[in-house]
C-alpha cells in the first residue's frame, strides 16, 4: 500500500484506527481515581453513609493524550516507512546482475552497490537465484547462481579495479550461465563508457532466453580523464579528454607533484561549448619541470584523473660539439644540422660560446648535460679529454660521428667503443668494386631492436671497425655485409657510441631518414636511469617488476598481489596482471599509464534489447522505517499519561500517601511499557552493541594507528604498526594483538597504550569532536605519537616555509591542551627504556623526537635517567617510523630507508620498541634499584 511518501508494510492493521471513536467513549466512562483526603478529627462523618463520587469525565487533554497514544501504536504495528522505494518485480527464475567495476565506476562506486543490492534484496523476496559478474574482474571469477546472501556477500567484497571493462568475455559467461535459467530477469549497470567490442558483447548477452531487461547507466557521462603530457622546450602541455554528454563549459585544476607528493606546479583546464578536448600549460623553469612525477587533476577521484611520468616525459640536455660548422649559407651541409632537427623536439641543445675545444668541453660539462654528441671531432686537448672521461665514467653519455677528422685521429681506446682501421671505405665509387650498402636487421640485444631497419637507407663510405672477440656484443646497428654501422661500450657508469658513418648526408642517407630521429632518441635515453633499467633487467625478455601502482581512486599504492612484470619489449595493454602505475626499482621505473595519448571519451548507446526493457538509475536506498520511532513516542507518552494519573490523584503533591496506591500505579507504567515493548524488548543481560569489539581491544595490548581516509597512508601505517608488532613480539615478553584503526570521532580510544598518528596534507581536517576527544585522551594517560613524515621538507621545529604536514599538524594542535615541548634529552628514559639509542630514526634520519619537557627534572650524575621524567602524553617526529616497520605479508620490508641503510632500519624498530616499554612502563628506570646495572651497560 502507498500513498504520498509514505507506505505501510501491513496496511490492514490502520483498521484499527477506526476503533478511536470507541477508545474515546471508554475514557471518557473511566475518568481518573479521585484524590482522597484524610480528616482525623472529623471521625464521625466515618459512621455517616458514605457515597461515593468520581469526576463525571476525564480532563480533555488526558483523553486527547490517550487518544493520540493508541493511534501511535496502530500506525507502528502498521510497519509504515517513510519514502519508500518501488520494489522491482523479479520475473522468471534467476536474476542476473552483469555490472561495470571498471575505473570509470569508481567515483560513485557506492551508489553502484547500494543499487544492486536493492536489487538483490528484492530477488531474495521472490526467493530465486542470483548471477552476479563484474566486468573488470579475471575471466576465472565464479559467476554463480548464488543464493541471494550469498550473492550480497560477493558484491559487497567487490571493489572497482583501475583498468578498462571487458564486457565481450564476461557476457559470453553470463549467456552460457542462462542456459540453464530460462527467462531470466538481467539487470545491466553499466559505467556509461563505450567499449571497442559493445556491439558483438551485447549482442552475445541478449542471446540467452530472458523475460525482460534492467538497463542501469549514469545520466550522462561527465568523466573527465588525462590522456597525454608533453615535456615542450618551453613550457609543459597537459591534454585530458571528457564524457560527450558534458557538452557545457568547464574548468578544473591540473597540477603536477614531486616524487614525494609535494605540489610544484598547475594549470587550468577549460573545455569550451561542446568540447570534448582540452589542455593546458605549466610554464616552470626546465629544471622544475624535470621534477615532475605526477599529473593528476583536482576533484577527480579515479585512475584516469592520475598520469605518471618516467625518465622518458623529462628533458634532458643535449651538449653539441663539432670542429666545422661548415658554410652557414648552406645549412644542409652542417654537421649538426640533421642533429639538432632530430634532438629539438624531445631535449634541449646547448652549444659552447667558444670554438677551441679546450674551452667549449669544460663550458659544455658545467651545464650538466645528460649526453654529448661530437660531429667528427678528432684529437682532444688532454685537459678536455680527462675531463671528458671522468664525466662518462659518472653517467654521461658520449655520441661521436665519423668523419676525416675521426679517421685521421687514430685509436683512442677510452673515447671510442671498437678500434678503427686507419682510413675509410668507400662503397659504389669509381675504383670500387662494391655497391653502397643498405641497413640489416638490429641486433635483439641492442637499444634498437624494437625498430625496424629503414630500407631506402645506403651506406656510401665508413669507418670500418678492427674484429675483436666483443665486436657482436658491441654492434648495435649493422649493414647488410657484417660491418658495423653504430657500436656502443660502456665507460663507467656512462657509455661511449659511435656512429660510423657523418652526421650530415654525405656519407649515407641515414640523417635524412626518420630511422635516424628514433635512433638519436633511443641513445639519448640510454644516459637515463630508463635506458639502463630496460637493457638491465632480470630476464632476457625485459620484464620489470611493479613499484607503485595506480588505484581506482586515483592515488599511488604499493604493488597488490595480482600485478606481475612488464614486458617492455613491446607496448603492453593495461590489465589486472598489469594494472596502469610504474614499473621497474627505485633505479629507474618505466611508466605504464591507464590511457594512450588519442583516448576518447565515448557514450555507451542504449542497445535494442528483444524482450522489454525498463530504464531506471543509480541511487542510494532512502526508505526510512518508522515503526521504531513511533513506538519510542508511544512509550513517551505513555510515560506521561502515568505521571499524569499519578498528578491526578494526589501522588505527586508531597503529602505521604498509602504505599499500595503509588506501588500500584508504578507497577501499572511498568506493566504498560512491557506490554508495548514486548515483542522486542532486550533483556537486562543481553549484550550491548560494541562489547565484542571492547572484549577484542582489552583482550591483548594493541597498537592503533589514526585511520586519515588517504588509503596509500593508511596500508603504510596498519603495514608499519605490523611489522613493530612483530619485532616487539621476537625481541621481548610483549606479544601484541593485532593492529587497531581507529576514527578519533567515533572509536572508544582509551584502549590502547599508543595511537600513531600519520599526518598527510590531503586527509581532511579533524572535526573539533575528534579534536576534543584526543584531548582527553592524552589527559587521562594516553600518548598519541605525531608523525608529519617531511623530514627532507620542514621540520616541526622550523620557523620558515613548512611542509604542508607540518602545517597540518600545526593547526590540529592549535585545538589541544599540548604542554611544553624538547627534543628527547640524552638523559631520558626513551634512551634507555629497552635498547640505549642516541637518536630515534625512522624511514628519514635526521628529524628529532619531541616530548612533554621535564621542566623539574635537573640531571643528576649518580642516576642514569632524570627523575622527573614521566609517560609524555604526546611525541612528534618527521622521520616516517611506520615507513621503516612496514613489512608485506612475508614480513620484508615495503620502503626502503633514506639514505639507504640496512641498520637504519634496525635502529628504527628498537626506536619503537622504546617507546612501546616507555608507554607501558612509565619512568620505572629512575629506581634506584636499576642503577647499578645500567651504569653497567653503560661502561661508568
């Protein structure tokens, strides 16, 4: 039954409210007892007939009370619910619920849920199977039928997942899995993103025998994502692409962060009218811009809103040398023309002032470059060459052209990667018996091998290279004779390649090719962590393993148990095995993006379904019953209808009354609200919601950490709470529970020793409830244990530009009772409470611990601690400990320690063990009892 919005789960039960007029005329022959008064001297009027009087109705408002009360309880027992929900009649024998988990359904991923369980539910009320696929999940997923708990618990496990939908495979499943449930009802959420292959998946899915179709889509796909980024000469260009049904204007931020998360630069955004492309600009100096880890754009929350970056977005410097411009009226004649068209668009040239090489070489290595390329450059002054050497040996990468120059020079074994034979050979000429050479396939080894051999390219003259055991391992490009075209050596942590034929096209045709910008390219990457990382890896194949991963919400997490290597050998497509993020070590990642560079945004059509089909969209479920509040106001009431009744007769007007009559008329209230209550009422002895989880909290000594809602944070400090837990347990008599997260607006806190507390600049602010609960805490003997994690920003203690943790974490003390502050002194229990420390280090080193000050406490030399020290209610540091306890589940640690330090990690997890037994122990060290022994430890 519905009307208006309200509806009633068993409506013949408002017959009752016909009943009223009766109840009425009831109460109205039943008024009140009358108040009695006792008059001792007046005993003789006791032996007069007595008659008996009572009012002849009751008061008005008593009735109006009554009244009201009973229909209150005909309308609870009615079970009414405020704005309900049309309930969806499940037809046939099975529902099957195909939905999009896909990064485009992240956003608004709950609604999504709380859909499908509307749905569910209402399966469940017509007791027929259910078939639940997700679209993003791998091809071995178990679709079911499930029964409908079972098919709840499935969909509420699910989670959105950073990669594109697969329907046509999982709809071929959920088609095969109808077979066997003809007529069907199929509910199909969709993320309002089209596919490549929507038509044939579609058309497979409305193959099988249903009764009538669900077509569940976002009202218009207003998705905005990043597709390309472009490291310009001048600026940096951001591209993004939208949904084609935002057809209005609209801006947002782009901005551009830093290996450790710091915001260095943005931009805006604007798509005009009917755009369905947009991009913006970040003029920054080149070395900010070389900075640069991470695009992501502000206010959107999944994985294409996030695009990270590798040494190939980053420019690099590019040295160009040669000893003969040649005629500047003809420019193709240059020996670094074809050069600087090849290297310009990716790096920035820079040439010295200076022609004289033992000025143009230092003035060329002060600007750092990441590469020097010299076009027929011959002998080198010594100076010029030593320097030279020394920067190759430290990374640099050198790329010689031949010429007459080169060939005239001789062997220098350090600056060329093979010996030359002395001259050159000329291929086609008139005293040649030869014909000019064309390019064979590049080696499977090289840099090159991805490439395929330009055909149109001969080779007229070159240098030719004297045969070694290691001329194969140093060829990286050959012609079709054997002879090397490019060779290549290592030097250090550097490399020295040589191309042996001249830059311009007067040896070979090759400047003039597009293979010869690819080729250029491909070199100048080599002198980058990425370069060494792709010829380095572990097998042969190249396959890098994952470092961080993108989520469905957009933000940088460590790598989750289904990622696997990157094949670098060709363009990899984003997967579950493969999920967009970096690839590769903290030496050098690859980045592996959710989008290509000409991704577009296309709207998922309503397809022609052959049975009927209803629309409907995705919302939460805002039924509200309100039998239980009803019944709360009957019970108010009818607590007021008996202290009225006691008013009435005289029970309340302080005078003593016989004890039958309020006994009576208390027994009678507690009879009335027993009878109401009845059917739900809860014992005395039944538990109360929350004592499990205080029976588990109290049960063992746990750690808890301050859940901030940033998940990246959140897994580094529940990991980081782990891995103490368990050094704890090894290395003394404490065996901690479990890690505990709690929310400081709503969680009990008074059960743990020590809250550790991760401060992040984009975790909302604490409300002042939360506020003013870790306030208490602290007053009453907790210690929460602040961590802002910027060591290498600002520290705690600065007093110019801080972090924005630091800022953060400053403006949440502002709202707490703190006393006064000092790094741990040398003389505190924290040094000594466990292990003896001098400092207390954590994934950082560096930043101090603070403390409550010991303000009373003067230092004593015949006692190792002060005696003043007391259990500080709170602790800051900036060095990150729960990045240094962070293990995985095979206990390894997750983040390397800076700088990278195996015992920075030992001395970290003591660092915590001290602090865990200063927590529970307090300043028992300042016994004397303790003091020979620790004089002892101490060598004194």
């Amino acid at each position: 039954m519905n009307f208006l919005p309200l509806s009633f789960g068993a409506p013949m039960v408002l017959w009752g409210l016909l009943a009223l007029p009766v109840i009425w005329w009831l109460l109205r022959l039943t008024p009140p007892r009358p108040q009695t008064e006792t008059f001792p001297p007046l005993r003789i009027l006791a032996r007069v007939l007595r008659k008996e009087e009572t009012p002849h109705k009751s008061p008005w408002w008593l009735t109006l009370l009554r009244l009201l009360l009973a229909a209150l309880v005909i309308l609870a027992l009615a079970d009414p619910v405020f704005n309900p929900r049309e309930k969806i009649a499940v037809e046939g024998r099975a529902l099957a619920v195909v939905m999009d988990n896909g990064w485009a359904a992240a956003p608004d991923w709950e609604r999504r849920v709380a859909t499908a369980e509307r749905l569910i539910a209402d399966a469940q009320e017509s007791d027929v199977p259910v078939v639940l696929a997700l679209t993003a999940e791998k091809a071995a997923q178990d679709i079911g039928p499930f029964n409908a708990d079972t098919a709840l618990e499935r969909l509420n496990a699910a989670e959105p997942r950073p990669v594109p939908t697969d329907r046509l495979s999982v709809y071929a499943r959920v088609a095969d899995a109808l077979q066997d449930l003809p007529g069907a009802t199929l509910a199909v959420l969709a993320d309002g993103l089209a596919g490549d292959e929507d038509e044939a998946a579609f058309e497979t899915l409305f193959a099988a025998q249903l009764s009538h179709v669900l077509w569940i889509a976002p009202q218009g796909s207003s998705t905005i994502a990043l597709t390309d980024t472009a490291n310009e000469p001048e600026r940096f260009v951001v591209r993004a692409v939208r949904g084609p049904d935002a057809t209005a204007p609209t801006q947002l931020i782009a901005y551009a962060s830093d290996e450790k998360g710091r915001r260095i630069a943005e931009t805006t955004i604007a798509f005009g009218p009917g755009a369905a492309e947009a991009e913006g600009e970040m003029r920054v100096p080149f070395e900010l811009r070389n900075d640069f880890a991470t695009v992501a754009l502000e206010g959107e929350n999944h994985a294409g809103a996030l695009r990270v970056m590798d040494e190939n977005a980053r420019r690099r410097r590019i040295g160009l040398l040669s000893q003969d411009e040649g005629d500047q009226a003809q420019p193709l004649l240059s020996p670094l023309y074809y050069i600087r068209r090849a290297l310009s668009p990716f790096a920035d040239l820079i040439e010295p002032s200076s022609p004289a090489l033992n000025e143009a070489i230092p003035e060329l290595l002060e600007q750092r470059p990441a590469a020097i390329v010299m076009a027929d450059v011959g002998t080198l002054p010594d100076s010029a060459r030593q320097s030279l050497i020394e920067w190759m040996e430290a990374g640099g990468t050198l790329i010689r052209f031949a010429g007459p120059r080169v060939a005239a020079a001789g062997n220098d074994e350090t600056l060329l990667p093979v010996r030359l034979r002395l001259g050159e050979r000329s291929l086609g000429g008139a005293l040649s018996w030869e014909e000019p050479q064309p390019v064979t396939e590049f080696p499977a080894g090289g840099p090159f091998s991805d490439l395929t051999p330009p055909r149109d390219v001969t080779v007229n003259r070159q240098l030719l290279a004297e045969p070694s055991p290691d001329i194969v391992e140093r060829t990286w490009a050959s012609l079709a004779d054997g002879t090397p075209l490019v060779t290549g050596a290592p030097r250090g942590d550097g490399r020295v390649i040589l191309f042996h034929v001249t830059p311009e096209a007067t040896w070979s045709s090759l400047p003039i090719s597009g293979s010869f910008v690819e080729m250029l390219r491909r070199i100048v990457q080599l002198s980058r962590n990425q370069g060494s990382l792709t010829l380095e890896s572990e097998d042969g194949a190249g396959r890098l393993a994952p470092y961080r991963m993108i989520s469905a919400s957009g933000a940088l997490v460590p790598p989750g148990p289904e990622a696997e290597p990157l094949a670098t050998g060709q363009t990899p497509r984003v997967s579950l095995e493969n999920p967009p993020g970096l690839y590769g070590s903290e030496e050098g990642v690859i980045a592996h993006n959710l989008l290509p560079a000409d991704a577009a945004l296309q709207g998922l059509a309503h397809p022609q379904a052959p049975v009927a089909t209803q629309t409907l969209r995705y919302a939460f479920d805002t039924s509200r019953p309100l039998k239980g509040p009803l019944m709360a106001t009957a019970l108010a009431l009818l607590a007021l209808d008996t202290l009225a009744v006691l008013w009435l007769g005289g029970m309340l007007s302080g005078r003593r009354r016989r004890p039958g009559a309020a006994t009576a008329a208390i027994a009678a209230c507690a009879m009335g609200l027993a009878l109401v209550a009845a059917p739900d009422a809860a014992r005395a002895d039944d538990p109360r919601p929350g004592d499990a989880d205080a029976i588990a909290a109290i049960s063992a000594t746990r750690i808890a950490y301050v859940v901030t809602g940033v998940s990246a944070v959140d897994a580094v400090s529940r990991a980081g709470i782990a891995g103490l837990s368990r050094f704890l347990a090894d290395k003394t008599a404490l065996e901690p529970g479990e890690p505990a997260a709690v929310d400081p607006a709503t969680d009990e806190l008074s059960f743990y020793p020590l809250i550790y507390w991760p401060i992040s600049a984009d975790a909302p602010m604490p409300s002042e409830d939360a506020i003013a609960r870790i306030d208490a805490y602290m007053q009453e003997g907790g210690t929460v244990l602040f961590d802002t994690r910027d060591q290498y920003s600002s520290g705690f203690g600065s007093t110019g530009t801080v972090s924005p943790e630091t800022q953060r974490l400053r403006d949440i003390l502002s709202g707490l009772n703190i006393p006064p502050l000092e790094p741990v002194p040398d003389d505190h229990v924290l040094t000594k409470a466990f292990y003896i420390l001098a400092e207390f280090p954590g994934r950082y080193r560096g930043s101090q611990l603070w403390v409550e000050a010991s303000l009373n406490a003067p230092t004593r030399t015949d006692r190792p601690v002060r005696t003043g020290d007391g259990v500080s209610p709170i602790m800051i540091t900036g060095n990150d400990l729960a990045g240094a306890w962070a293990i995985d589940e095979q206990g390894q640690p997750l983040l390397p320690t800076v700088p990278s330090d195996p015992m920075q990690r030992v001395y970290a997890l003591r660092a915590g063990v001290n602090i865990m037994m200063y927590m529970l122990t307090g300043n028992y060290k300042s016994d004397q009892v303790h003091v020979p022994v620790l004089l002892e430890r101490l060598g004194q």
